[in-house]
C-alpha cells in the first residue's frame, strides 16, 4: 500500500510543473517578445511610409485627372492640424477678370458660367480668378493620412517657396498645373513631390529641385491670382 501510494506521488509530480519554471518561462516569453515587439512595430511603420509615399503619387495623378473630367480647379493642400494631404475642389463664388479687362462673376468651378461671355470662362487663357484667400468652403474629396514617423518639410508653388497654410498646389480643367513640391522627411531622409506646369508629377528621393525652369505651358497661360 505504502509503495503504491509513493509511486502515485512521483508520477503526479511528473505530469506537473513548479513555481519556479512557470517563472522562468515567463521570463523567457517577456525577453522574446521585447525583442521581437520593436522590429514588428518597424517593419510595419516602414510598410506604411513606403504606402504613404506610392499613395502621395497617385494623389497628385488623381487630382489632376479629376481637374479634367470635373472641368473643375482641383487643388492639394496640406492640413496641419489633422496631419494629412488633401485634395480639393475649387468653389468659385468670387468674380474674375478677363485678359480684356471685362468684370463678370462664376458660380462654381464645376460647370462654371460667366455673366458676360461663357466662352471666356472655358479658355484658361484669357481669365484670372479672383477668389478670395479663404477657401473654407471648397470640398474635400480625398484625403490621405500622414504614415507615422513623416512630417511635412519646405514648399513651394510656381518657383516660389511657400507654407503649409497658403500651399495650395492646383491643377486646372485642361490639365496644367501651378507647378510647386512639397518635402516629405522620414527622420533626416527626404523625399520630393514635385509637379511641373503641365500638370505631370514625380516623387524624388531628394529634397525639391530646381523648379525655376519650370515655366507656364508656352508662356501663354495668365498665372491666377489669389
């Protein structure tokens, strides 16, 4: 009976495991995953910025085209506060004056009409908009977030540098462009999106290029005014 009894006891302890290599395991598991946790959490971010940066692309493409199929000012500009890129479309509510010196007034960049003459508001030549600095009430129609470790770095529009808060990159109905870049830095590596006048985009792995030469379509375009 008393062997019995002591051979139950050791195949019990067998089957089980002390305090002591519970705890060990633990320790174990702990130093693994504090290992493995920051690489996870790299790759994944790196897979993000790498996204972001294929995204900012197609972006500035998007835009562009939807210039084109809206006969609409589409524009992309930078919201600081939600940390995000944006493309928008223009809400013409202001007046405009022709290359003629002719006043009228537009109701919206999308099918726009002018009071006066409307074939004047379907040549980009011979109008420059007058729309006013705030442009609170144009549409949001994309957004793309800022992939974690990217902060927005210089600007600039037609050769000139600029801000976040006046940066405002836009593409007009026959599918030309205000021209400017903006930089993107990923923790001392930066990156350019850089458009040219006739609306074509490019993502450089460098800060923004010499643009100077960058000039209207032929010079026959009226750069429009704020």
């Amino acid at each position: 009976m008393v062997i019995t009894q002591t051979l139950w006891m050791a195949r019990t302890r067998k089957t089980g495991y002390t305090l002591i290599e519970l705890m060990v395991v633990c320790v174990i598991l702990a130093l693994f995953s504090a290992l493995v946790a920051p690489n996870y959490v790299n790759i994944r971010d790196g897979q993000r910025r790498r996204a972001f940066y294929t995204s900012v692309a197609d972006l500035a493409g998007t835009a562009r085209e939807m210039a084109i199929t809206r006969q609409a000012i589409m524009y992309l500009s930078v919201n600081t506060s939600l940390n995000r890129l944006e493309v928008k479309q223009e809400v013409n509510d202001s007046s405009y004056q022709a290359a003629d010196g002719q006043t009228g007034s537009m109701t919206s960049s999308a099918g726009t009409t002018a009071s006066n003459n409307s074939d004047q508001d379907n040549n980009p030549q011979t109008n420059i908009g007058t729309a006013p600095n705030d442009r609170g009430s144009d549409k949001v129609i994309l957004t793309l977030p800022m992939a974690p470790g990217l902060t927005f770095g210089n600007f600039q529009l037609a050769g000139t540098a600029s801000d976040s808060s006046s940066w405002r990159l836009e593409y007009f109905p026959d599918g030309t462009s205000v021209g400017g870049a903006l930089e993107i830095d990923d923790r001392g590596a930066v990156r350019s999106l850089v458009v040219n006048a006739k609306g074509g985009s490019q993502l450089v792995e460098s800060t923004i290029p010499d643009t100077t030469q960058d000039s209207w379509s032929a010079g026959n375009y009226v750069q429009r005014q704020q």
